[in-house]
C-alpha cells in the first residue's frame, strides 16, 4: 500500500484489487476444504477393506488432510483480514473526500477574509474621519471574526483527516498481524529464513568439509604466521570466514552452538595474539633505543653497535642445518620450538632479550618496558590455552570418551560415571544447536 498522506488529501489505493486478492485466498480456502473432504472420504472407503497398503496410504492421508487442514486456515484468516481492510480503506476514502471538499472550502474563504482585511486595513489608514474609521474598525473586527472561524473550520477538517489516517494505519497493521500470525501459527516453514536454511540443509555435507577445510588452512597459516608475520593477517581472515560459515551452520542447526564457540575464540585469541605481538616488537625497538642512550651517556664508543651486537648475540644458535655451502640455513630445533611456543619470532627474539642479552640494560625505563613485553607475553600464552583447553574438553568429551567407554565394555564401578558424563555432553551439545522448525 502506497505511503499514507499527512495533509489532507485523496487516499490512496485500490478497494477493488484488494478485494479480489481476498477474494482469491477465499476461493483458495474453498479448495484447500474441497480436497480435504476428499481425502477424509477417501480415507473412510479405505477402513472397509483389510490391507496393510491401504492402512498405511489412509495413515499418510490422514497426516496430508491435517496438514491441509492448517493450511485452510491460513487463507481463511488472509481472505477475511483483506476483507476487513478493503472495507475499512473504502470508509477512510470517502470520508476523506468530504474533507478534501470542506477544508478546501474553508481554506478559500478564508483566503477571501484575508484579502480583505488587507484591504479595509490600508483604507483605514487612509481614512482622516473619525466616524468613518469607526466604521472600518467595526468591519475589520467582524471579517476577523469570520477568518477566524474559517481558519477552526480548516483545522479541525484536518484533525479529523488525521483520524482517519491513524484509525485505517491501525486497521492496515490488525490484517498485517493477522495474516502473519495465521502463517506462522500454521506449521508450514515458507518463510525466507525458512527457505535459506532448506538450502543449507540440502547442502550441508559441502558445507561441513569446507568449514572443516577451512579449519585446517587456518590452523596452517597461523603456524606458518609464527615464521612469517607477513601471513598474520590472512590467518585472521582465514579464522573470521571460518567462523562466519560456522555461525551459519550453527543457527541453521547442523553443527551446535559450542562448535561456533570454538570457532569464535579461535578468531579472538588470534586477534589477541596478533595485537601482542605488534606490542612486543614495539618494546624490542624502545629497549634497544633506549639501552642505546644508557650506554651513549655512561660515555661508552659506539653504543649502537654494543647494543645490537648483544641483541643479535641472543640469537647465536638459532640456524641448523647449512645447505648448499652454507647459501641456505635450516632453523635450529630448538629456535623452531621457542618460536612455536612464544607464537612468533619477534616473541621468541624478546625472551632471549629477556634473559641473555644485558649491554645497557638496567634502570626504571627499562624495566617498565620489559614488564610490558612480558605481560603481552603472558597474553599470547593465556590465549593459546584457553583455546587449547577449550578444543581438548570438546575432543575428549565428544570423541575420546565415546572410545574409553567401548574399550572399558561392562565395567561396574566405572561405566555409570563415564555413561553420566557421555550422556551429559552430547545432551549439551544438543540443546546448544538450534534446529529450524524442530
């Protein structure tokens, strides 16, 4: 329906194509009844005959002609709310016209007193007998009087007129409300969501090995990140579009509301991570600076080199393997698990800092800075065991424990626990995912 007018005016829209879509849902209803009353009479001529086919095709059609029966209603309640409205529309229009008529009656003749009273105003300021002034005063005061009660009549034209609007708005939203109330109310799941969730449903199996594919290149790029910080970012977006897919299968009932979790802290503890680290690269630039100066003002020659010689010292012991004469430098072991463990080589680079590198160390600034890069240490740490911790419940409760129960068999004193936890999880699991229409 066209947008209602705030001045008086013609309302808009058609009674009459309202009335044949009511008029359609209507006839709709009628055949919906038809063929239920077919069915159900099909159904009494199948009870006269002794066979299992027949008993079970008078069972589904038993289930076809409840189905139908809902639906009936739903065009019933469709057909009698546009009813409703066309009728409520048609009263609104016609009275809305009078009012168009009146105020625009009022409206002119107020116009008219308006022109005469600028008249008879320039007259009596013209005017130099006393008697005659008299007179014009007296004439102004009742055109006045008369614009006056032009101007009431106009604006209670237009109360009225504002009425009517707010009365056929509420009468537009008591139809919108019943037919929706009569679709949802109906069983049948044909709304968009509905559909949407059909088509993630049909496709459901792809949708789980991308998002487990997904999982698995996220999983890689955020290792690899470690070495390469250039690959943090598509970690992140790897991790989000993750994520963005579970939330789908997630709402749409095919995984649970815990795996999405999981997903979720995934993206966030990366986040986290990644912002620590940027943190911490930032402290490894301010202590060499800053270790620089202590050593320039304690008079010491070349302080850079002394300071970057200690910080590159630290990290004496971090190649391995040399190949093709030494052109190319496999990562240590050990360097390879400290990167892994701090989560990224600028992390591992401060801890050796921490702990070996000492030219210019020492006094209050330095400290602060490495409280600093510590404490965004202990963040990357923190994060990478929630989720750790988090992935492991989920893994031993939902995979490994359905195993030890096999393997434990009928074990008196251990099964009625382990049953009760098993039990508990996957109920958890279940009620945690949200199933359309269950």
């Amino acid at each position: 329906m066209a947008t209602l007018p705030t001045q008086i005016g013609p309302i808009p829209g058609s009674v009459t194509t309202i009335r044949s879509k009511a008029a359609r849902f209507a006839a709709t209803a009628d055949a919906i009844l038809e063929a239920v009353s077919g069915l159900r009479t099909a159904i009494a001529d199948t009870r006269q005959h002794e066979s299992d086919a027949l008993d079970q095709l008078a069972e589904n059609a038993t289930k076809v002609a409840d189905r139908l029966g809902s639906l009936q209603n739903r065009y019933d309640e469709a057909s009698d709310a546009l009813t409703s409205f066309a009728t409520d529309l048609e009263t609104a229009q016609r009275d809305a016209q009078n009012l168009v008529a009146e105020h625009a009656d009022a409206a002119q003749a107020q116009s008219s007193y308006e022109r005469q009273i600028a008249y008879y105003r320039d007259e009596r300021a013209r005017a130099t007998d006393p008697v005659e002034a008299a007179d014009i005063n007296r004439h102004l005061l009742s055109l006045t009087q008369r614009r006056d009660g032009q101007a009431a009549q106009a604006a209670d034209a237009q109360a009225r007129f504002d009425r009517i609007i707010e009365g056929l708005r509420q009468s537009g939203g008591d139809a919108a409300r019943k037919m929706r109330d009569a679709a949802d109310g109906d069983g049948f799941n044909d709304s968009l969501w509905d559909d949407f969730s059909g088509w993630v449903a049909e496709h459901a199996e792809i949708l789980k090995a991308i998002h487990s594919i997904l999982q698995k290149i996220t999983l890689a790029l955020s290792v690899l990140s470690f070495f390469f910080p250039v690959l943090a970012p598509f970690a992140l977006a790897a991790a989000a579009i993750t994520a963005g897919l579970s939330l789908v299968l997630a709402a749409t009932g095919q995984i649970s509301w815990i795996d999405f979790a999981l997903d979720v802290l995934a993206v966030a503890t990366m986040g986290v991570a990644a912002a620590a680290s940027r943190t911490i690269s930032g402290v490894v630039t301010a202590l060499k600076g800053t270790r620089v100066a202590r050593l320039a003002a304690q008079g010491t020659n070349n302080p850079l080199r002394v300071v970057t010689g200690s910080f590159n010292g630290v990290l004496k012991g971090k190649n391995g393997l040399s190949l093709f004469g030494g052109k190319l430098k496999l990562p240590s072991v050990t360097w390879l698990r400290q990167v892994n463990s701090a989560k990224g080589m600028t992390n591992a680079h401060f801890l050796r800092i921490v702990q070996s590198a000492k030219a210019g160390a020492g006094g209050p600034l330095d400290d602060i800075l490495l409280n600093i890069g510590r404490q965004e240490i202990l963040k990357i740490t923190v994060s990478a065991g929630i989720t750790a911790a988090a992935k492991g419940v989920d893994t031993a409760l939902g995979t490994a424990l359905p195993k030890i129960l096999d393997l434990v068999g009928d074990t008196q004193h251990e099964m009625p626990v382990l049953g009760d936890i098993a039990d508990w999880y996957e109920g958890m699991k279940d009620a945690a995912t949200w199933r359309i229409g269950s």
